[in-house]
C-alpha cells in the first residue's frame, strides 16, 4: 500500500501543470538543504572544541547537557511555525476500501523524512563521534546519542497534536522567555536542574528506555488522534457565524479602504494568517540573539544592522510576502471586479508599513542598549517601509502557491508558517540592509551608515507611485498564470 501511496504522489507531480518550474525548483532546494545540512555537520564536529576553548573549566559534554533544554522548547516552537505536515489528497481515498490506519501510518511515516529531523542528527552525529575519539564511554555516548535523537523525533510527533492549537503555542513561547529571562538575572537557572537530568541520564546508559517509552507514546497519541479526525465530516468546512467588526475609521484611506478592511478580517478570522502576524512577532526578539553574542554590536555591526532589519520587518517577512497568495481561494472573483490591480497594491503596501511603524513602537526598549542600537531600529523602520516593502511585493510575483485560510479543525492539512519560495525569495531583501549601512560604516563611521540607509528609504518613500506602477505592470503579465495555478491547486 505505501507503493501506491508514492505512486500517486509522483503521478500528481509530474502531471502538474507546474511540472517543469517545480522539478528546477526542487533541484534547487535540494541543493539548499544539502548546504543547509553541511553547516549541521560542521557544528556538530565543532561544537566540542569550541565550549571546550570557550569554558575550558567545563567538560563540554555537561555544557550541552545543561542548555538542551533552551533547543527542545526553542526546536518545537520551530517547528509549530515553519515545519508543514505531510499532506495526501485524504478526500479521494476516505472514499476508497483503504483501511484509515495505512493512511495515517503513510502519513507519520512521511514526516520522520522531514528536513526538521536530519538537522538533530548530522549535529548529534559527528558530536558523539567526536566524544568517543575524546575517550568517553562507548555505551554511554551511544545511549546519548540515540536518548536525545528520540526525543527530538518525539516533538515531531508532538507537532501533529499542537499545531492547531495556538494556546499551546503561546504557553510553550511564555515558558520559553520566561525561562531565558529568568536564567539571565540569576532568578532561577533551568539550566542547572536540567544540567543535572541529562548529566545523570548521561551516566546511566538503561535510562534510554524513556526516550524510547516517549517516543512511542507521542507516535500512539499522534495515531489516535488523527484516526480520530480523519473523516469526511470533518473535511468539510463548517459555516461558523462571523462576528462583525466596526472599521468604519479605515473609509479615511479613500479607495484602499475596502482592501485594508478585507485584510484585517482576514486576519482576525482565519488561522493561517493569525499564525503568521504570530510569526512576525517573533521576530521582535531577533536582534537580542546579536546584541548578548560576540557577532553583535561589538564583534559586527553590519550583522546587527542587519537583525535590526528584521526587528521592524517582521509583518512584511511572513504576511506580505504571501501576497497574493492570502487571496488565492477568490483571487477569480477579485480579478473579475472593476478595481485597479495598483488599488490592489496599495493596500497591502499601507498594510505593511502600518506594521512595520507598530513593530518599531513595540521594540521601543531597544533603546535601553543605547544610540547606535537604537539608531539601526531607526534605520530599519525606514529601510522596511521605503525599500523592503517594494521588494516583498515583487518577491509576490513569484509566489503562485495557494493558501487555505482556515484549516484549524483538520487533521490533516499543509499549515506551514513559511514555504521554501519564501524563504529563497528573501534571501537578496536580507542582504542589502548590511550594504546600504556597511559601505558608508565602513568608508565613514556610523552615523554615515544610518543617514545613508534612511536617505534612499525616504527616496523610496517618496517615489511610491512610481514603484507600485512598475510592479503593477508586472504583475498584471503574470495574472493568468496566477490564476490558472490557484485554479488547479483549489
């Protein structure tokens, strides 16, 4: 049975009208994650030596056992956001005499092939070879190795059970700041009670029946529930009654209006986009990783100038480079109405910088690290509405890849935060914020990078209607080929 189930997934991929442009583009992200898992590599042979040369008063084996459980809490709110369950076309074959376990196994089975679960092992990997070459004890490093693997493949289970529960998410995200905050003014060190758990797993190799009893319990959970969940009725969306919302303030924006209107609902009524205004949110705590590191401030500005970026380009990063996907269930209906696509534009533009202005209000205490940090906040505000909001909106004339908006009552479903296009398209946005401050920075001094950065934001600023006209063209080139795409995914 699982033969045929592949044999449908690769009969649905190569009759894909996208075949082609898909078939380049997974060659191309296999060369990501092939680079991507080099890097895993390289820590995992070079985590020991650095804590070794960084704490050498420590063993660098109690090191990472003291701070695992920063990664676990930090990896599942990872995957909740980024990680996208395996999806089958379920509708067809709930129809069919195949028994629902061989689906579901199908289905959990398919995501231990997932990108999240290599990451663990090609770090743990090469750090428990290098431990056994450092003398340690064979069965010890060995129960480590395969105890820690386990429990990381039991969030992937977990994930199924939480991802569509945002209260989870929310709880597991508190107890994560809280426990970093805690630990960094010596309230209470997490890291010491759970140093001394997997310091004493560590010596005792029989514990490895835990992660392995873990393991099979999350699997078990995941089973029931989804065989639970796994019917026609509940693949069918219910009509629930909509609350209405007073936005009669936005009419102010004259013909946007109507636009900025239908994407607040869309937020505050769906899961998807909820999820992902969540994810952007995220990010206002991005740069901290810069300023309490030796690559901040101190070691690199350009780096930090370039995570100040993010700190106020949140929204833009997940919600608008989505666009027009977030309309892709009516884009037919939308593109068959009497409006102007650069009306269309406009609003999602006001949409972003709005955001980007309520991010930089909310990263306010930056200033609490000083002028130069607080500066590149600045700066970023700038950056993201003058220039990034540009580019985000031609990333979108790549993006032809359909959203459900509210699928929170499936079991099965693709709720990825992010997708892989995404994250490519973004790449050359992420860079440029580092040359436009780091070329004056470095010929100059600092305030010639912010003044530099702010100068060509204001120039984009200005020229808005020049720019959203040029993007407009493209994107009406391209609108058939849009919605022939949405049309075959719907």
């Amino acid at each position: 049975m699982f033969k045929k189930f592949i044999a449908l997934e690769w009969k649905k991929f190569i009759r894909s009208a996208n075949f082609q442009k898909s078939l380049a583009f997974k060659i191309f992200i296999g060369i990501g994650i092939f680079i991507l898992l080099l890097y895993a590599l390289g820590i995992g042979v070079g985590l020991f030596f650095l804590l070794k040369e960084q704490i050498p008063e420590k063993d660098p084996w109690q090191v990472v056992n003291t701070f695992i459980v920063f990664w676990f809490l930090g990896e599942l709110i990872f995957r909740y956001l980024v990680q996208k369950m395996p999806v089958l076309t379920i509708k067809p074959l709930l129809i069919l005499p195949i028994a629902k376990k061989k689906v579901i196994k199908y289905g959990l089975g398919k995501s231990l092939l997932s990108i999240f679960n290599f990451i663990p092992l090609f770090i743990l990997m090469p750090f428990s070879a290098v431990l056994l070459f450092q003398g340690y004890s064979p069965i010890n490093v060995i129960s480590w190795f395969f105890g820690i693997l386990f429990l990381s493949y039991t969030l992937n289970f977990i994930t199924f059970l939480v991802n569509k529960n945002e209260t989870f998410f929310y709880s597991i995200l508190i107890i994560l700041a809280s426990l970093i905050g805690l630990e960094y003014f010596d309230i209470f060190k997490i890291s010491t009670i759970a140093g001394t758990a997997f310091n004493y797993f560590t010596n005792h190799a029989y514990l490895i029946i835990v992660p392995i009893i873990t393991l099979a319990t999350s699997y078990i959970l995941s089973f029931k529930h989804l065989k639970k969940n796994l019917n026609l009725d509940n693949l069918i969306t219910k009509q629930k009654e909509v609350k209405t919302t007073d936005l009669t303030w936005l009419n102010r924006f004259g013909e946007v209006a109507p636009f900025l209107k239908n994407d607040i609902k869309l937020i505050w009524r769906n899961a998807r986009p909820r999820k992902t205004v969540l994810s952007g949110f995220v990010f206002l705590f991005y740069a901290l990783i810069f300023i309490y590191s030796k690559s901040g401030f101190n070691g690199s500005p350009y780096m930090l100038a370039f995570a100040m970026m993010f700190v106020t380009g949140g929204f833009a990063m997940t919600f608008g480079q989505l666009v027009p996907s977030w309309d892709s269930e009516y884009y037919q209906l939308l593109m068959s109405q009497n409006i102007k696509y650069k009306t269309y534009l406009d609003s999602k533009w006001y949409l972003m910088v709005v955001a980007v202005v309520v991010s930089f209000i909310l990263a306010t205490p930056y200033i609490y690290f000083g002028w130069k940090v607080y500066s590149l906040l600045i700066a970023g505000l700038f950056f993201n509405a003058g220039i990034n909001s540009y580019l985000v909106l031609l990333g979108g004339v790549l993006n032809r890849m359909p959203i459900k908006l509210n699928e929170k009552a499936k079991a099965f479903g693709n709720t990825q935060g992010f997708n892989m296009t995404q994250m490519l398209i973004a790449i050359p946005k992420m860079f440029l914020p580092i040359l436009l401050f780091g070329i004056p920075y470095k010929l100059i001094n600092h305030n010639a990078g912010i003044i530099t950065v702010i100068g060509f934001s204001l120039i984009g600023i200005l020229l808005k209607n020049f720019f959203l006209t040029k993007i407009e063209k493209i994107y009406q080139k391209t609108k058939y080929k849009t919605i022939a795409a949405y049309s075959e995914n719907n």
